[in-house]
C-alpha cells in the first residue's frame, strides 16, 4: 500500500469515527435492546422546604409524603395555622430526594412522570432544568436522559408553586366555594426507562357491539430531528397489542401488528383494531377487566412496552336516557367534591389512602343502591378510578372549571391530554367540562373534536343545552327549590310556600328541562347543607332558621335534613324522564359553604341519619307517599280527625322487568304506637311507574302522626322493606309532637 493510499484510508477512518461519535451525540439512548420498560416509583417521604424567592433553599429542614399536599409537611410549615385562610402567604414549594440509576440501564431514554402536580411545576435533575407545565389535573412528562449520571445517585428536585402565581392561559378554574387551593404533587411521581420509541399516552376505546377495540397510542421518538440535509425525518417502529384477562392473565386476543413511520423528536398518533368478539361485558355488577398489553418495535429490538386495563363497555345516549351495553340504565347516586375536602381540616392524607378511599367509592355507595358518582369541580388522584373501575362505579368526570379562566389553545391542550391519560378507565362513562356556566369554545369547538378522539363516552358541558351548542347530548339540572341565595329569604317562601313532598310539583322554570330531547341528568339537589357537627352550613343557615327557628338542635337539624333529602330525591325519582339523580354532596369540606352526610371524624365515614334514609329513597325499585309534609311545611292545615285521608301511592321501578310486591301502609302515633295498617299488592312496570290510589281513616285525636308505606319485592328473597314516610298532623293543637322513626342504621 502506497503512502498515499494509507493517508486515504487514515482520513476515512477518521471520518468514520467522527460520524460515529456525532451518531452517539445526536442520540440520547443507546443502541438496541431487548428489554421492557424499567420504572422506579418515587412515591414515599421527600425532603421539603419553602423559600419566598424562586430559587432553592440552602436547607431542608422538612419532610413530606408524595403523593399529597403541602398541609402533610413535618414539622408543619410556618403558616401552617393560616394554610386553610386567605391569610396565607405564596410560597415556592421544594421537594427533593435522589434516585440510583443502575449502571445497566445506561444507553436507555428516561423520563420522570408526575401524574398530577399543582400549581406550575418545575423539575432539576443533578442541578439541570429539565422542564416543568403549567398542568395541574393531567401527567408532566419530562425527558430526563441527558441530565442523569448512571451508575450513581441523581438529586431529583421539584419547584412547586402557588394559585395565585398560575399563568392567565392555565386551564385551571376558580371554584368560589374553595378558600384555600392547596399546591403539592397529588398524585404518582416515577421514572422510567425505555429505547427510543417509548409509549407516551395509550387509549383503549372499546366497542362492545361490533366486537373490538380500538387501541390508539402516542408514540414518542427520542431520535433526534432533522438537523443537516439528508438527515431522516422518521423511523419506522412496530407496533403490537394483545389482551389478556386482568384476572386470571389469559390472552384473549392477538397480538395484532402494525407498522407505522414514527416522527423523529415528536410524537406520532397510531390506532390498531383488536378483534375481541364474545368478550365479558363490564358493568356496575360484574365489573370485568382486561389488560392491553402495548410493545414498540425499533427494527427487531423491543424498545417500550406498558401495560393498561380496560373494560368492554359501551355507554351511549338514545334520547332522553343512557344505555349502558345495549340496555337502558337509570343513575343514582351522589357527588365528590374532592378538591373542596383538600382544605377540610380533617382531610390530612385520606385521599391518599387506599382502604378509606375504598369504603368512600365501593362500599358505602353499594349499600345505598348507587350506580353512579359525580367527580364534581376536580378530578381526583388515578388510583380512585382503578378502584371504580373495580368495583363498577359509573362516573361523570368533571374538570375544575366554574369560573373563566384558561386561554383556548391552553384549555384544548389539557383537556386533549386528559381524556389520553384517563380515558382507559371503563368506570368514566361522561367527561364534564364545565360546572355551572357556559363557554362557547369548550362547547362549540372543543369538545366536537374530543368526541373524535374518544367517541365512547357522553360529554357534558355545564348550563350549556341546545340553544348554545350543537351537540346537545346531555344537560344537567340543578333543581334547587330553597335557595338560600334569595336575599329576602323569609318573605319570598312564606309567600310562595314550597310543598315539600309533592311528587308532582314541577315549577314552570323546569318545564324546558323536561320537555328537551337531550338527556337530562339533574346532578345537584337539596340546598339543605350540614356540617358534620350538624351545624348549618354557610349556604344554608336561612334554610334552617325558617324551618326550625334559629336554636334548633344539631338532632333536629340532621332530622329535617334527611327527611327533606328523601322526599326530594323520591320528587326527583318520579320524573321518569330524568336520565339520573346525584345527590349533592356526599363528600366536601365540613367548614365551606356546603357540607356532607357524615357524623364525627370524617377518617371514620360514619353515616348519618340522611345516608341511612337514602338506602330507601335510593332503592331501585320502591313505592312513594305522594303527600305534602305537616310537620316542616307552615302553609299546610292540620287535617280534620275522623276524616278520611286520601293519597296516592307512587311505584317507581328501575329495573329492566315489571316487579311486585306487597306494601303496608301504616300510620304510628306520637309515641311510635302503630294505630292503623292496611296492605296492598304493587305491580310496578319495568322502567315505570305505576299510582295506587289509597285512604285511610284517621285518628279521632288530635296530634302528630306519622305515614309510613313500607314496600318488599316478591321476588327478591329476605328482602327488607323500603320505606317511605310523610308527617301529618290531625286536629287543632297548639303544638303537635312527632315520632322520630329510625330505619335500620346502614351496613357496609
């Protein structure tokens, strides 16, 4: 070989490692692999302090859980005893713990995942900024590759802001019921490892009907863009999906292949058509799961693979109802004001608690007959849908959006991202973008394009309805009949007297709502607020001194309560062409302007006496007393003694099959003595209801009484009664005195 020949082949050597080393700068994974995702959990204790200023603390003198919020520091932090008042000060907020990278895992793309963090995130990684999001409800995924040492410890810290320092375009509502908007990282926290392809988002969109699924994944490229002519814009990858059930892990479906040219440095949208014919239905009774198993394919090498689980269910609207699976399904239940619980003072780490979350979503609401739950005002942490999807929990999910606030382009990047991120969960059968309000882009422009992305699911948009948006599929009636928003509180009711206990008395102002071809789901009702004390709540001490006078007693208040609740929700019950009834609120802060219907610290979720009442009103099949109270109502006269008292009976069914039964009819003096009964056959229509018209003969003294109609089904063996009650007075009397019957206290 000449000399000129090997300075030719010297050159070209050179030039072919330094092409090579471009190769390994250019990429910030490593060759190929054969190995699945590796992810560390980061949740548990983190170092914790606030500084005034946007820059780290020189110690951290503190410690705090991850997931929760910042009232969780030890020691407390020094505005501790202001945190729940308009008193307290902004604060920067900084977590901080390390990580050892194993040095196996060097040459693989890493990225920390916050599934929820609030308010304006901001995450260093060995001193690096890696990124942060103005996100507060949906996952801050953050490329962390080129910041991590591996093989040794990595310092992962996290900046977490304040509410008020929330940027104008932030799709992060005001709710102005909430005093105290928390910050903290609320949710999961881990980092994972994969090649360069790597899972971002997956959709698991079933349709039960045609016997499929439609998996559609977000695909990220680690691979750098396109920088120099000539340079690839996009890579091929591989894409496989198979499904097995999440119980027993037995595949039932693939895997099914598709290729697909990935975008370098972005993200590339991929859907794949499963079969899965004769699959197990998911419903409220039978909650069945699968689990879709996701893998990228970079040439041969296995470069991601996640798992998710998913139910086959369909939920769609057919006129004024909901269909659940091909069959009409009636909602009952109740809401959650998660976020508003956050500044309760009893709230501690509870929703972070898997056992008490539990009973929260599963137990309590099956004991009361409830199908459904609206996740009112804020969604909630990803492990209360897993747990919902568990035990067959139909939710509304609702978007902390009252009040304006949110720059369109902003709303549509966090709503897109949420229905990605939550959409696998089967309990979630409506997304809610608004409470109470209107907004034309949301309903108008938005959500048409969300229906294309996950058309699986109803979408709700507040006080929105056909006459401020196309596509109408639902509304949602807040039927309260007491406000205590009316100034002249006291005057306007006595002269225009509420006849509480009236099946059939629907205001003029609602008829629209009953007369619309969209589906109305009436999820707030009551306006009859008790803190857990059985103090009035904020909203509600009118309510309570015009019924009952300023002094009444917390026994007393909680009666009234319950009884008004029951009588309402059997009004509501009645209207057969409401699509569903939610009580308002089962969970909230216990000093806001609402309240909920537990008695004594909250950690113990004891029942009181209006929860034990809905386990009747609440019942799916059940016969009502349609008959004004005598007892709270000022404007109804004492029935003459002797006469005969003439009502109807209200059989409510919603069941898809005719039921029977036999109800009594009783009526107890003020001592609880039962001083008449008769019983009656009910047959009540699938789906229906049915009038029995009924009298009874009444006392020839004077006082308090109450009716009872107690209903038990025929066909549902050791079945108790569902009762239903109204108080009644007879003859003229100074004052009348009532017996307070006690149902069966709920078991759960």
């Amino acid at each position: 070989m000449t000399r000129a020949q090997q300075n030719q082949r010297s050159i070209a050597i050179k030039k072919m490692f330094v092409l090579f080393v471009v190769f390994l700068l250019k990429a910030p994974c490593g060759l190929g692999t054969q190995e699945e995702r590796t992810t560390f959990s980061l949740n548990g204790m983190w170092e914790f302090e606030q500084t005034e200023k946007a820059f780290p603390p020189e110690h951290f003198t503190r410690r705090i859980p991850v997931p929760g919020l910042i009232h969780l520091s030890e020691p407390p932090i020094e505005q501790h005893d202001t945190l729940l008042t308009k008193n307290y000060k902004p604060r920067y907020n900084w977590y901080r713990r390390s990580l050892r990278v194993p040095a196996e895992l060097e040459n693989r793309c890493a990225v920390i995942s916050l599934l929820k963090s609030k308010y304006v995130t901001q995450v260093f990684v060995n001193g690096t900024d890696v990124g942060g999001s103005m996100a507060c409800y949906s996952p801050i995924d953050l490329p962390i590759t080129d910041a991590l040492q591996v093989g040794e410890e990595n310092q992962i810290l996290v900046r977490v802001g304040d509410r008020a320092w929330l940027p104008s375009a932030a799709a992060g509502s005001t709710d102005k019921e909430k005093i105290a908007y928390l910050p903290g990282i609320w949710d999961d926290v881990s980092i994972s490892f994969t090649g360069r392809f790597r899972v971002h988002r997956v959709l698991m969109l079933p349709s039960l009907s045609e016997g499929r699924l439609t998996a559609k994944l977000l695909v990220r490229s680690f691979y750098p863009a396109q920088i120099q002519y000539g340079d690839p814009m996009e890579d091929p990858c591989r894409v496989t999906v198979v499904i097995r059930e999440k119980a027993t892990g037995k595949e039932v479906s693939g895997p099914v292949e598709r290729s697909v040219a990935v975008k370098r440095d972005n993200l590339t949208e991929v859907a794949v058509d499963v079969p899965m014919q004769a699959s197990h239905p998911w419903t409220p009774d039978d909650p069945f799961l699968y689990t879709a198993e996701a893998t990228l394919y970079d040439k041969a090498d296995m470069s991601d693979r996640v798992s998710v689980n998913f139910g086959m269910r369909d939920f769609e609207r057919r006129g004024k109802y909901f269909y659940l699976n091909g069959k009409k399904l009636i909602l009952r239940g109740t809401n959650i004001t998660l976020h508003r619980f956050f500044e309760d003072p009893e709230c501690e780490s509870l929703p972070w608690d898997s056992a008490w979350v539990k009973k929260l979503l599963c137990d309590i609401p099956k004991a009361l007959h409830w199908n459904a739950m609206r996740v009112c005002v804020g969604i909630a942490p990803n492990f209360w849908y897993d747990i919902a999807d568990e035990s067959g929990l139909l939710l509304q999910n609702e978007w902390l959006y009252w009040q304006n606030h949110g720059w369109n382009e902003q709303i549509r990047a966090e709503y897109t991202d949420w229905v990605w991120s939550d959409g696998n969960h089967p309990s979630i059968v409506i997304w809610d973008a608004i409470n109470e309000n209107w907004d034309p882009f949301i309903g108008n422009v938005l959500i048409p394009d969300l229906k294309k992305l996950d058309p699986t699911r109803i979408w709700d948009a507040g006080y929105m309805t056909s006459e401020h948006m196309t596509l109408d599929e639902m509304d949602e009636p807040h039927p309260y009949r007491v406000g205590g928003w009316r100034p002249n509180f006291e005057e306007y009711y006595t002269r225009n007297p509420y006849s509480l206990g009236d099946l059939h008395d629907w205001p003029p102002e609602w008829q629209k709502n009953l007369d619309s071809s969209a589906a109305q789901l009436a999820n707030e009702y009551g306006w009859i607020w008790l803190w857990r004390d059985g103090r009035p709540a904020k909203l509600t001490e009118k309510s309570f001194a015009f019924y009952l006078g300023k002094d009444a007693s917390p026994d007393q208040c909680r009666e009234l309560q319950a009884y008004w609740l029951q009588l309402q929700t059997e009004w509501l019950r009645c209207e057969r062409s409401l699509a569903g009834v939610l009580s308002f609120c089962y969970l909230t802060n216990n000093y806001g302007f609402t309240g909920d219907w537990f008695i004594g610290a909250v950690k113990d979720l004891q029942p009181g006496p209006t929860l034990d009442w809905f386990a009747h009103c609440f019942a799916p099949t059940a016969v009502f007393i349609d008959l004004v109270d005598g007892r709270y109502t000022k404007h109804v006269a004492p029935y003459l003694t002797g006469s005969q008292l003439l009502f109807n009976l209200v059989g409510v069914n919603d069941e898809d099959r005719a039921v029977q039964g036999m109800c009594v009819v009783r009526l107890l003096d003020a001592e609880g003595e039962e001083v008449r009964r008769q019983s009656l056959q009910v047959s009540i229509p699938g789906y229906g209801k049915c009038y029995v018209p009924t009298g009874i003969r009444l006392p020839d003294e004077s006082g308090g009484y109450l009716l009872l109609a107690e209903f038990t089904p025929s066909q549902t063996k050791n079945a108790s009664p569902v009762i239903s009650r109204r108080y009644i007075k007879v003859g003229e009397m100074d004052k009348y005195v009532f017996y307070d019957y006690k149902p069966e206290p709920l078991e759960y």
